[in-house]
C-alpha cells in the first residue's frame, strides 16, 4: 500500500487536500451554544409570625 503513495505522489496529496476540506467543512458546521440552558438559583423562604393569617403577614 505505501508503494502505491510512493510512486504516485499526486494521489495522496489530493487524498489529503480532501480529508483537509471535510475537516474544515465538518468543524465550520458543529452547533456552538453560547449561552448554554441552566436554571437560575431559586430561593425559598419560611416565616412563622405568631398570632398573624398569611395576608396580613404580606402587607
């Protein structure tokens, strides 16, 4: 086989021109996220008020 790329020199230079374009086509093409889906840091919060309903505990 590398008889063959020896005395023909042609073809594996056009061999890896090829595999070079595909290469650069195929990179060119890959989906890039920049922002990528997280979820935002929730906080939840408990407080007891003695003697008081949930609505007047909010205003």
């Amino acid at each position: 086989m590398s008889k063959f790329f020896i005395n023909r020199p042609i073809v594996a230079m056009v061999i890896s021109i090829v595999m070079v374009i595909v290469g650069t086509i195929t990179i060119l093409s890959l989906p890039v996220a920049q922002f990528p889906n997280i979820a935002p840091p929730e906080i939840q919060v408990l407080a007891t008020y003695v003697g008081r309903t949930g609505d007047e505990r909010r205003g």
